[in-house]
C-alpha cells in the first residue's frame, strides 16, 4: 500500500485583520484529521468555528478527501462532540484511557468523529 503523509495545512480565519480562529489539518491517503480546531474565547458561539470547518470540508472536496475525523475530549465542561454533531459528525468509536503516573492518575474518554464528504 502507498502511504502518502501530506498537506499539512493550516487555515485561518480573519475578522477586521484580526485572527480569530485557526484550524490544522492533515491528509493521508485520502483521508483528513483535523489536528487543532481553536477559536478565540472571545469569538465562540458566533458561528466562526462552524465558517472554518465548512471551508476546510469544502477544500477536502475539492481535493477528493472522502472522510474527514477528529478526536475530541469527552469533557463535561466543555461537550465539543456537540459542536461537531451540529456539524454533521458521527462517533466512530470511544477509547477509555487510564492514565498511571508516580503521583498521577487520571481517567479520560476519546471521541473519534468522522464526517463521509464523497
Ligand atoms: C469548539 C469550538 C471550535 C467551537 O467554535 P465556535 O465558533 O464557538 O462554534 P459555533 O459558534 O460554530 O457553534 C456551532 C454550534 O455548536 C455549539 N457548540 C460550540 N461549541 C460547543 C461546545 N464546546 N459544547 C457544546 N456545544 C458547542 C454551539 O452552541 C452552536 O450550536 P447552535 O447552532 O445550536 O447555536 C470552540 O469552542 C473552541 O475553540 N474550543 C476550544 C478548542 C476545542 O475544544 N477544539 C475542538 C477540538 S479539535
């Protein structure tokens, strides 16, 4: 199988000059991940979150990406599985992490996302 690690893109959105939002992506054999999705605190829930990820689908389009997916934190503070359900996002699969340090444990859920774009 060809493995091809490429496009390691960054988009940003601009408001009066001013970056608010940013989203890394990466490709690899037609498939994207999407590394980083921020927004300025300032700026959420104003829909720039929701501009960017349709200008990162719409070049994943253009370039014959399939399949989108993200990991997200399950988070009670902070539910972001809700903003990409919004968006058109299905859970793939959850992973139960337990995290074992020295003076340190922890215990946390992954949410793998994935959007079919084709
Ligand atoms: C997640 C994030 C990118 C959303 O950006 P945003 O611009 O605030 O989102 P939008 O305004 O486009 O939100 C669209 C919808 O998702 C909902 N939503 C957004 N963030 C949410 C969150 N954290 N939890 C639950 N719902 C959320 C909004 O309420 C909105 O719903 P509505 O259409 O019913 O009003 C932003 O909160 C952020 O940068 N968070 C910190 C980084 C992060 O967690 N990134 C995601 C992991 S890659």
């Amino acid at each position: 199988m060809k493995y091809i690690l490429n496009n390691l893109i960054t988009f940003k959105k601009t408001v009066n000059f001013k970056e608010i939002a940013l989203c890394k992506i990466m490709t690899y054999n037609n498939i994207c991940t999407i590394n980083h999705l921020f927004v300025d605190k300032k700026y959420r829930n104003l829909n720039y979150g929701s501009e960017l990820l349709k200008i990162v689908e719409n070049h994943c389009i253009h370039n014959n990406i399939e399949l989108i997916n993200v990991t997200v934190h399950e988070d009670s503070l902070s539910n972001t599985r809700f903003f990409y359900f919004k968006n058109g996002y299905l859970i793939n699969y959850k992973i139960d992490s337990k995290i074992h340090l020295t003076n340190c444990d922890d215990e946390y859920t992954l949410i793998n996302m994935y959007k079919k774009l084709i």
